[in-house]
C-alpha cells in the first residue's frame, strides 16, 4: 500500500480518474456526497456501467451542496444542472445502500467488467470536494491505494462484506433522490428574491449556500 498525499499532482482523483471507463463498476462508502465533487468527475462517471454506494444513515447531512470550501464553485450558478446531472446518473447507474451507523471511513474499488479490482483506496477520502482533494483537506488525513491486485482484492472484499450485510432496500435510493429533485427543480425568480431577502434580515448570509440557491 502506498499513502496518498492528496494534494498537488497526488489525489484521488487524480487516481480514480483515468480507470472510469466504459464498463467499469464502482464501489464507494462515504459520509458524503457533493454535487461539486461529482462534478469533476462528470464527463468519466457517465461511461462506467453502475456504482453501489454505501451512504451514512437515512437523515444524515450527506453535504449535496458541499461545504465552505466550495463556495467559489456555487458562485458559478451551476448547482441546480450539477443537482439535475447527479440526480440523472444516479437513476441510471446508482444502487444505493445506507449504513447503519456513521461511515467512519472511505472506500473506492474501482473494477473492471470481469468485476476484478484494479485500483483501491481506504481511509480519510470521501466524495467531496476535500476528499477527492479538488480542494484543500486536513494535511492530518491518512489515505492508502493499492499497488497491486492482491491489496486491491483485500479492500475489495472487506467493501463487499459492507455492502453484503446490508439489506437490500430500494427506499434509500428513493429516499436520496427525494432530497436531490427539490434542488435540481426550477424555483420561480421571486420566490428566490424572498429567500435572498430572508436570509439578509435575520443575518444568516452565510447559510444561503445551504437552500441551493
């Protein structure tokens, strides 16, 4: 196992991004889900075949709209089509499973269409922002890749006992793309106004970013 420093040109993403190709099935636990991180993996996590996902307990705050950090991203004003695109991919290639507890770690496997891993990485990641180190993270975060098959398997194989013992319930699925239609959806010009205005007078500007606006 190697350590990933996740910064400069050694970062999850950086990593994962070359192995999504047709084909490929992804399996993911995180304690999160930004809009924004998917966003940097758009044009790649369209051509895989399906992701399972393994997500913290139903009512977590899973971050769709990302953290602080990301502020300079929402100020793009692209978050309901990223909102809409996510939503879409997770129709179409998404299984989704929620854990029973918080998900104190992450994992990415990343494997080929004979279902063989080919790459792995376990520990402080997640699919955000910071955890793909698209922006910075705590320099304190422990992250491993596999350099070879056996260590990929190993990961591979513990993500699938997770995924395994959890039952199969496809409300989690419907669940999660309850929460992303809302801000994916069309919001009228004036109804917008009144939140922006809202949020001004009762000095809570800087929790606007987290009603998708």
């Amino acid at each position: 196992m190697r350590l990933v420093r996740n910064a400069g040109n050694d970062r999850v993403v950086d990593l994962v991004r070359p192995l999504l190709k047709s084909g490929v099935e992804l399996g993911i636990a995180s304690d999160s889900l930004s809009a924004f991180a998917f966003a940097e993996l758009l044009s790649e996590l369209r051509s895989i075949h399906s992701c399972q996902l393994l997500l913290p307990p139903e009512g977590t705050d899973l971050e769709l709209l990302g953290s602080p950090a990301d502020r300079p991203a929402r100020n793009r004003l692209q978050t309901r089509w990223l909102a809409g695109q996510l939503l879409r991919w997770l129709r179409e290639k998404g299984h989704v499973r929620r854990a029973a507890t918080t998900v104190p770690q992450g994992a990415i496997v990343v494997r080929d269409a004979k279902n063989q891993p080919v790459q792995a990485l376990l520990g402080s990641l997640s699919l955000s922002s910071d955890g793909l180190g698209v922006t910075p993270g705590n320099p304190l975060n422990l992250i491993q890749t596999s350099e070879n098959n056996e260590e990929a398997e190993l990961i591979d194989n513990w993500l699938k006992a997770q995924w395994s013992s959890l039952a199969n319930d496809e409300q989690a699925k419907a669940a999660l793309l309850d929460r992303l239609q809302p801000i994916a959806s069309h919001r009228d010009p004036s109804l917008v106004y009144a939140l922006i205005l809202q949020n001004i007078f009762s000095g809570q500007q800087g929790n606007l970013w987290a009603t998708g606006v």
